[in-house]
C-alpha cells in the first residue's frame, strides 16, 4: 500500500515533506546508510558540531566523521574509538522502527539532543537539537519537545516508519499521503486511498461503517471541519464497529495538518481490567474492601437525613478447618461456593463484599427497618449451613453475622464497621452459626478479649503459666491411678479462668505452643511420680491440625524419659466431627507408641456412639453434668448406668467426673465406673502437694475434708 502511494505522490512528498525537513526544520539532520555512510546532511548539522564547510562529503564513514568531530573537541572525557563503539552498538540495536534518543556534549559545553529512527530504505534517520536552553526552563523545554514531536510526525510519515495510522492533508483538506496501518483501521477502499481524495468522503465512509459520533452525517463531517479550522493540537477518542480508536489532530504551517491514528482497544480493555482488578477480589469477584468502604461512604449523608442502613458483618464457621485439613484448593472452592450463596441473599440495590480469608460484608440499602436486616441474616445462616458438595465430598461450615444499623449505630463508615465487627464477636462468642445485633457495651467485652489475647502472647515469657494436678481414684485398684494436669494462668493479680482464656487460645493459635509447654512440663512432673500413676492432658481440636503434634508429642515424652504407656491424651468429640484422615492418622500414630486416648465430656457432644465406632478409645469420661442431679433424676441414673455399661461392654475403663458426695460415689460404684474423679477425694493440687498425697496414698473419702 505504502509503495503505491509513495510512487503516486514522490514529487508532491519531495517538494512538501523531505525539503522542508533539510532546509527549514530547526535542528541538525543526518542520514546514516546501514553501512554507516553519510548519505545526506544539513547545514545546521555541520554548525553544531563546528566541521568547516568542506569537512563532510556524501560517502563519507560513520567513524572518519567521528575522529572529526573528536579532534573538535567533541564528546569530552571519550576517546574517538571508544564514542565510534558505543554510537554504532547504539545504532545497530535500534532496528524496530521506534525513535531512540539520547544526549550528547560538544566542545562548547551545550548539550544536544540527538534522535534516529531506522528506515529499511534509508538506514538511519538521526536529528541533532541544542536542548541547553531548554534544560533551564521547564516551561521552554516542553514547548520545544511538543514542536520537535510534531516534526517528527512529519518525517516518520515521509518515510512510513511508524505502526499507527497516519494520514496528512493539505490546507484544502485533500489527501497527500497515509500508511498502510491507517487504512487497515478504518479497513479504506482502495478508492480512498488515492492522492487528492477529499477529506469529506472518507468520513462519510467511516460514518457509513459504524463510526460513532452523535447525531448524523453532517454533524460528524462539521465537527471535524471545526477541529481543523481551530488550527490547535486535540487529542479524540472515537468508537468504530466496538473498536476504540485514539485520533490525534496536529496542524500544520502551511494550513495542512497530520492525523495519527491508534486502536487503543485492548490498552482500554486492559487498562479497566486493572482499574476493576484493583477494586475486586480474584477469587469470587465481589467487591473487595476497598470499594466497599468506598460505597459505604456515599450512604453517609443519606444516614445523615434519617434513612435507614445496615451493615452484616459475615465470618465463615469451621473454614480454617477446612482449609488446613483438606488444603486450599477445597478452601477456595468453599469461597466461591459461599460467595454464590450470599449473593442469593441479597437484592439489587445491596453491595455484597469479600473482605478477605473467609470474611465477607453486605450493605444493606435502603431499609424499612431492622427487621429487614434480621431476615436477611436469617437467611445467610440458613443458606451457610446446608452442605456444599465439592470434589464428590460434604463440607459443612456455617457463617455467624454481626449486624449494626445506622444511623442509630452510628452515620459514619468507621463507627458503622466497627459495630458491626463488635456483634459478629458476640455471635461467634456465642456458638456460632447465628446473627447479632450491635449492643452497647459489645466494645468492652472486645476490649477483655484482646487484653486477655495480649497477655496470653507473653504469658510463658512471664512465668505466668502453672500446672494443677487433680487425682483420678481407681476404685477396683483403690489408690490413685492416674492424675489430670489442669492448667492454670495468674495474670494481673488474678488467676483467669480457663474458660475465659482457652477459646482465645484456640482463635488466635497460642493454644498450640501453649499446649506444647503443658505437655512438656506435665511429662516431666509425672515422671517424678511412683511408676503406676499416668498423666492426663487434655489436648485442643487446634492441637490437632498441627502437622507436628505427634512429635511434640515424641520429644516430650523422650525429653522426659516417661514411658508413653503412662500418658493419657483427652480429646473432646469436637475433634472427630469432620472425622478428618489427618486426626484420625496422628490418633492412630498415638496409640501405636502406647499412649492412651480418652474422650472427654462424653455425652455432653453431637452424637457420642458414632464416634465410639470410629475410634478404640481406652477411656471414656462421663460430664460432671450428669452428675449434678443424679442422686435424684432416675434418667441421670440410667444414663450413667447405659454409658458405664458400653464402656464395659466395648473394653473400654470409664471415669466419672465432678464426684462431690458419699451419694454420687455410692450410686456410680454400683453400676461398676472404673475410677472416680471430684472434690469428694481432692480438688486440683500444686505438684509439690500432689507429690506427698501420692507418697502417703492418703485419698479415701472418709480421710479427706473438702474446702
């Protein structure tokens, strides 16, 4: 295309674009063959570098006029060859057709700024300007590079050297020369592409296309008529058959002007993918945190005139489970699955966000009332609890809700947020897989929380950690079989109950190098005892997604030379609920170096015989529960009486806890318990008092005075 139209035009592009480009361009400019040869030359070139007029000749080598120009004094602090090998590696690497520019100093101290561009047909393409003046006035500099750029739209056209389209016309509006990208993007007959073709019918073949620019015909062609007449720079961006199309206007001096033209789709395309990207989350493309808080920004002033809004907080339950059980991808198939689920909760004018992990928020707005937001909430829990079936495998999670409405929980975007952080603690704090409301007075009992989450992380730093022991009486032995290690914490002149401090331990992961310290120091203690006394620790569903449990295990057991045979590991029913192959291979893993594993609680969890089955236990402790009214509920009885049975019937010791009474004692001995454990015989001791009950054996009932 390009071949045809230069052979059409070649006295027309001479006279208007190569001799305006030697005589009147305002800067040095040379032409380099691809042997190096100087072909052609100007005379603001030669006074820039100070050669005489007899100096340069057609022909003459790259590097002869390199050893010119350095006896001139030229490039100082560079030997002539050193230049001549860094310019010719600089010109051979630039082949693509981009304008590469650089600086150079002369023996005058100015600075010029050179720029060459590679022609197939003409080599390279090199432009020589003094920048000195333009390095100390900002405002200069930007005024000279906008002139030179439109200068070398001129000569890139000459010699068809760039990749976008781009087309020049006379003062008349004729065509004088475009390249084959500008026909390629507006797909032009060959019919329009001929010299002398009148501005006004190609842009009615682009509004006959598709072109889109408003209104009709005459509207398009007069807009661009006004474009031309203003004589100024512009920069459009249009739209042709869903392509987007980047048209810069650059006139010229005589009355002509240049148009470059770019398809800028995919750039755009591109460009609001990142834009989206950033304000989305990957995963489940929802509203990231971002753009929520961005959305909840502009409900405040709605908040400030009394509309109603709410804001859920929404938190997955059991999802860290999942993911460090069966792996992250099963994790994030969970997210996706869950965020699908959400989003069938909710209406059209409601943001639904992913905050991050496994936490997602919902803007509910606008509200009637809080009603709205509870049935909203009612339908997320129920929607999270049903079974998500992934890979051929049920998983159950379920999600807890925290929820502040405003204005009366607040009209600003943090106090809002806040709230709503607040009440999904209370929900989680209170069994999960439910929804709260914002109440005052939910900030003071975050606030315990995270003291008591402060302490527990330099608890073992401060000594603040300390072991009781609580003796289990085995009543067909009749002495002291073994002894439960019950931690205490002493922090801040009190001691903190284990029910205040242990689920903390559990969300946050200390109850893992917590657990470890607790094992380690109850091995050692019970290592001091008479040899036929075992050691029960009880041991958090947390302890066991640790990869490493098993040998915490191995090494305090070795580091305390205790025989595993005397350490007894208590597990709740909690732990066997997703019935996980990597709990049930480290029990397994446990029990095959002689250690024994007892459920705790029993009868007190989901659906205890189940979990009989899956596991040989050694041992089964009965909840102190049943044992707070059995001496008057026959059904407290007769539980007492089925669980003891089982246990018997499966070969398996049980232990009846919270004894406190000659009664409990009496009714729990009838129907053949294998030890007994309760104030009735000892509250929990400090090892050095332990030490001495077991060296005397002194623990029968009628010898020992509650307090």
């Amino acid at each position: 295309m390009a071949s045809k139209t230069a052979s059409r035009v070649s006295d027309i592009a001479e006279a208007l674009l190569l001799d305006a480009a030697l005589e009147n361009i305002p800067y040095g400019f040379c032409v380099w063959s691809s042997q190096f040869k100087l072909e052609m030359w100007n005379e603001q070139y030669r006074n820039l570098y100070g050669f005489s007029p007899d100096a340069l000749h057609r022909g003459m080598t790259l590097e002869d006029v390199v050893h010119i120009s350095s006896r001139l004094g030229n490039h100082p602090g560079q030997s002539a060859e050193a230049f001549y090998e860094s310019y010719t590696n600089e010109l051979l690497s630039n082949r693509s057709g981009t304008r590469h520019k650089n600086r150079e100093t002369l023996s005058s101290g100015r600075t010029i700024q050179t720029a060459h561009v590679y022609s197939p047909k003409l080599g390279w393409v090199v432009t020589h300007e003094d920048i000195s003046d333009e390095i100390a006035s900002l405002a200069s500099q930007n005024k000279r590079k906008l002139e030179l750029e439109r200068q070398n739209i001129r000569l890139d056209a000459a010699v068809n050297n760039i990749s976008i389209g781009l087309s020049m016309m006379d003062a008349r509006g004729r065509l004088i020369i475009c390249n084959e990208p500008y026909a390629r993007i507006y797909n032009l007959p060959v019919e329009l592409l001929k010299l002398g073709t009148q501005l006004e019918d190609i842009l009615s073949h682009l509004f006959d296309i598709g072109m889109s620019s408003g209104n009709t015909r005459e509207d398009y062609i007069s807009w661009r008529r006004e474009v031309i007449a203003r004589r100024e720079y512009g920069k459009t961006v249009h739209e042709l058959n869903g392509r987007i199309i980047l048209m810069q206007h650059h006139p010229m001096k005589d009355g002509g002007f240049v148009t470059t033209h770019e398809d800028v789709t995919e750039q755009r395309k591109a460009e609001a993918r990142i834009q989206h990207l950033a304000r989305h989350d990957a995963l489940t493309d929802l509203p990231n945190r971002i753009e929520f808080l961005d959305q909840m920004k502009k409900t405040e002033a709605d908040l400030q005139r009394g509309e109603v809004a709410a804001v859920l907080y929404i938190d997955l339950d059991n999802f860290k489970v999942v993911n460090d059980t069966l792996g992250h991808a099963v994790g994030d198939e969970v997210i996706k699955q869950a965020a699908v689920r959400l989003w069938g909760t909710t209406r059209e004018t409601d943001i639904l966000a992913r905050l991050g992990g496994d936490e997602f928020a919902l803007l509910l707005r606008p509200l009637d009332s809080a009603d709205t937001a509870a049935r909203v909430a009612e339908r997320i829990v129920k929607a999270l609890s049903a079974p998500m079936n992934i890979a051929g495998q049920l998983i159950e999670i379920g999600a807890s809700v925290g929820i502040s409405v405003g204005p009366n929980d607040g009209t600003a975007t943090d106090q809002l947020v806040k709230n709503a952080d607040l009440a999904l603690y209370k929900a989680k704090s209170e069994g999960r897989s439910t929804y709260r409301f914002f109440e005052t007075g939910m900030d003071a009992d975050l606030q315990q929380r995270r003291s008591i989450e402060a302490g527990l992380r330099m608890a073992m730093q401060r000594n603040e950690l300390r072991l009781m022991f609580q003796p289990l009486f085995g009543l067909a032995e009749n002495r002291v079989t073994c002894v439960e290690a019950l931690l205490r914490w002493d922090h801040d002149d009190r001691t903190v109950s284990p029910a205040e401090f242990v689920p903390v331990a559990e969300d946050t992961g200390l109850i893992v190098p917590i657990g470890q310290w607790v094992l380690e120091h109850a091995c050692r203690t019970a290592a001091t005892w008479p040899p036929n006394v075992r050691v029960a620790v009880n041991l958090s569903p947390v302890q066991f997604r640790h990869k490493d449990l098993v040998a915490h295990v191995k090494h305090a057991l070795e580091k305390s030379t205790l025989s595993p045979e005397r350490l007894e590991l208590e597990i709740t029913e909690s732990l066997l609920l997703n019935d996980s192959e990597i709990t049930m291979r480290a029990l397994h893993e446990l029990r095959s170096m002689g250690v024994r594993i007892s459920m705790d609680d029993f009868g007190t969890g989901y659906s205890s015989l189940s979990y009989l089955r899956s596991f040989p236990f050694d041992k089964i402790k009965i909840d102190r529960s049943f044992m707070a009214d059995l001496t008057t509920r026959l059904d407290s009885q007769a539980i007492i009486a089925a669980v003891i049975g089982l246990g018997r019937a499966l070969g398996m010791e049980t232990t009846a806890e919270g004894i406190e009474t000659e009664e409990q004692l009496s009714l729990v001995r009838q129907q053949g318990v294998s030890e007994v454990q309760g104030f009735l015989f000892s509250p929990p001791l400090p090892a050095q008092s332990l030490a001495s009950l077991l060296l005397s054996q002194d623990i029968r009932p009628s010898n020992f005075q509650t307090n």
